[in-house]
C-alpha cells in the first residue's frame, strides 16, 4: 500500500461548499462562452444596453474614446474577443450596486404627477422621471445644493427609469461627498 493511498484526498476533506467553490474557480471552466454569458447576464439584469455601460465607463474614470469603448463591449458581447476581467467585474460591482440601491430605495413612494411625471425625494435629492415618447423617460436628479448630475440615457420602462434615477442619486451623493472633503481639504490649506 503507498501513502498516497492511505492518506485521503485533499478533496474529501472539504466541506460540501468548499467543494463547490473550488469547481466553480477552475480556469478551464472560465471558457470565452461562458464569460459571454456572465457578461450578457449582467447587462440584462442592469437593464443596460453597451451605450448605457460605455456611458457609466466614462462617468467612473475611463479616459478612452467613446466610440472605442463601445466598440470594445459589442466586440465582448459578440463573442469577438473575451471580455476582460476588468469588464467583467466592472458589470458585476455594478449589480451589486443596483442590488443594493434596490434594497434602500425600492420602497421609496413616487409621487404620479399632473404632466405624467414621476417624483419622489431621497438624501436631500429630488428624482423627477418624466414620460418621452415610446415609453421611454427621462431621469433628472437635483439635490438640494442645486447640483444635478449628468443625465443619463433615456431609459425604456418605468422600472428602468427607477433604477437609474437611484443609481443617479447614488452619483450625486458621491459628487456631495467629494465636493465637502474638497472644501474642507481647501479649507484647511489656509
């Protein structure tokens, strides 16, 4: 008998989760098709097209061309080219974040307005969603200061509109947050 025998298998001594994990984090299992998939999951579930993505790419620090960025997420969404790791965990933090901003605001009551608007009020922050034509809206978030960040995309539904008026609110607070330390960082220079 040879030690290998006797000694049980690194495997067995997992736990049922761990086991799973591990199959799960193997590299041959993270083919180009399923990181296609992963990505395309992400988008649905963010109710994103590329140009909503490449948009929120700008917004958060990549300095590239617009064009080139959204010829880089079809190219990934196509299955041209793997997407990259940065993409990938990019649209995953992203959910994460909706997810999250879904469990703070999702009960927020909106207020139906005269013209078809919707509006509600949250962290010193008024979102207004307004109806366009082809049941798309328009997302306006101003906080109280007066700053109102940049627009994004109209988006298709009520329920998309909703989510991107919270991830707008979420930008807008961090705008708020960076604008104090800002002053108080000038403030201390003098």
């Amino acid at each position: 008998m040879t030690v290998e025998r006797d000694l049980p298998s690194e495997s067995q001594n997992l736990t049922s989760g761990q086991a799973e994990n591990r199959a799960e984090n193997k590299t041959e299992e993270l083919t180009t098709p399923y990181l296609i998939e992963q990505f395309q999951e992400g988008l649905v579930e963010l109710g994103w097209t590329p140009a909503v993505l490449a948009d929120r790419m700008r917004d958060i620090g990549d300095y590239r061309k617009p064009q080139t960025i959204l010829r880089s997420i079809n190219r990934a969404l196509e299955g041209e080219t793997r997407p990259s790791g940065e993409l990938l965990a990019l649209v995953k933090q992203t959910v994460w974040l909706q997810r999250r901003l879904l469990r703070a605001y999702g009960d927020l009551p909106w207020t139906k307005l005269g013209d078809g608007s919707h509006t509600a009020e949250a962290d010193d922050c008024r979102m207004t969603l307004k109806p366009k034509p082809g049941g798309r809206w328009l997302v306006i978030v101003m906080h109280k200061d007066g700053y109102s960040p940049r627009y994004p995309r109209w988006q298709v539904g009520l329920e998309a509109a909703k989510r991107m008026a919270y991830l707008t609110l979420d930008n807008a607070l961090n705008w708020v947050y960076d604008n104090e330390v800002e002053q108080g960082r000038d403030a201390s220079e003098r």
